[in-house]
C-alpha cells in the first residue's frame, strides 16, 4: 500500500492537472455509479486524506478514491495514448479539455456529498501532511494502546494518517527498537513523531521514501528492503519476519533493541 508522501505527488498531479476546469468527460466504471455523469461540473481541487484521495466538484459532490496495493491515477494529454494498464483495468475516467486522469485497478470508487466526506475519512487520526497535523493528539492516540507493538500502532491509520510498512521500519530503525517494541517502551515518541512527519514531508514531491539522505538506488534505506544485505552504519546482515497483517519487518539485530520473533 502506498505512503502518505505518494498519494501526496498523485493528489498534486491530480489538482494541476484538472483543477478549474469543467469536465467533459466523465466515466465511473463501477457498478454503484456506472450511470452518474459529472460532466459539465468543473472541479474545485484534490486533496489527499492519510492514503485516501478527495477530488471535490462544484455542486458539492467528492470522489473518494483508494489505490490499496494496486490502484493508480495517470494523467494524459489531449490525444495521448493511454498506456498504463488494460482497458478492463480502468475503473475512473475524468477529462477536460487540457487533461484525462485515468484510474486503474482502483478498489475504491465512491461518490459522496463534500459536506459528509467524513463518512469515508473520519475515521482517521492526525494526517502527517495535512494542514491539521497534530503530533499531541497522534501521541495520544498511540499511548491509548502502550504494549501495542509500535510497528502495528504506526500503521494504524486510526492512531496517524500515512505511514505505510517503509516508514514503520524506517522510523523503528531510527529509534533504535525493532517493530515489536511496545509503544510505552519506545525511549521517545515525540522525537519518533516529529521525525515521521519530517521525513514524510521531504519526500513528499519526490520518490523513493528517501529516509538516509541518499538519494541513490540502492542506498535510499536504512533496513527496508535490505533482507540480508549489511546494515548501512554497523555491517550486520539485516534480518527479517512477518509482523502487522502479515507485512515484512526488517531490522539490524546489532543496532535495534527490543523483542523479536521467535525463529
């Protein structure tokens, strides 16, 4: 599932592209709303929400759109050919007359009026790259559950909205703990919160989830993604296991302290 930082760039490629203009095409492939027709609506702009994209109208109706593991938004030019995905794969079509934003493989499609968008994000807690981002009530949140393991409580989109498995093993690494360290015994949550949303907002227009300052292939990660390779500060093979929904933690066995899985 992607980061809180992508669906920022998709929520940034969406509102340049269409924001202000009228639709004049409109295609929601799915069946609760395979007959509404926005056209002739001009869009007012995308925001994201966590990992949750908002794609407001006038006349006060949102698309609430999702990506999960295999969604995507891709924009095209007046007469482009649309190349990224199988026609049978497109589940939303919005186009004016500068841009088409085509969603592929999109496990949400939903209509809502704006004044109830809280209906499909509620449910969220602090958004680390909204205007709104609150680090007492994320900290909150996650001290409401102190021997959650901290790996779980950061992808707990209700406890802070945008953090996917990258930045949990990052932010762990960081830290100095594994994954499974409970929350009550993390040596300091806010420091860990303030890093979060530092990181989060400077990868925000870029890709990669860069956590090291390296922004090389390869070297963009601390432990993630580094099964068995040398940890990067102390030369310790990077171990590996599964933890939250069957998710793969990585941690140097050197460098982070903290419970581990039985092997």
């Amino acid at each position: 599932m992607p980061e809180g930082d992508s669906i920022y760039r998709v929520a940034t490629q969406l509102d340049q592209a269409l924001t202000g203009q009228v639709l004049t095409v409109s295609d929601l492939r799915v069946p609760a709303h395979a007959t509404a027709d926005l056209t002739g609506r001009r869009v007012l702009g995308t925001v994201p929400r966590g990992k949750h994209l908002l794609t407001r109208f006038d006349g006060g109706v949102t698309l609430h759109t999702h990506l999960r593991m295999d969604g995507r938004w891709q924009v095209f030019r007046p007469g482009e050919r649309w190349r990224s995905g199988p026609a049978f794969q497109i589940r939303a079509v919005l186009g004016t007359e500068r841009a088409t934003a085509v969603g592929y493989r999109l496990p949400v499609v939903q209509l809502l009026r704006t004044a109830e968008e809280q209906r499909a994000v509620g449910h969220l807690g602090p958004d680390l790259l909204g205007p709104d981002w609150d680090a007492a009530e994320a900290r909150r949140r996650l001290l409401a559950a102190p021997q959650r393991p901290m790996g779980a409580a950061l992808l707990d989109q209700r406890n802070l909205a945008g953090i996917g498995n990258v930045y949990a093993n990052e932010l762990a690494f960081l830290a100095g703990v594994t994954p499974w360290t409970p929350v009550a015994d993390l040596p300091d949550l806010d420091r860990l919160l303030h890093r979060a949303h530092q990181l989060l907002d400077a990868n925000k227009l870029r890709p990669g989830h860069v956590t090291t300052g390296d922004t090389r292939p390869g070297s963009q990660h601390w432990v993630y993604g580094r099964a068995r390779r040398s940890c990067v500060r102390c030369g310790t093979p990077i171990r590996t296991a599964k933890h939250d929904q069957e998710r793969v933690a990585y941690w140097c066995p050197r460098c982070q302290r903290g419970p581990v899985p039985a092997r």
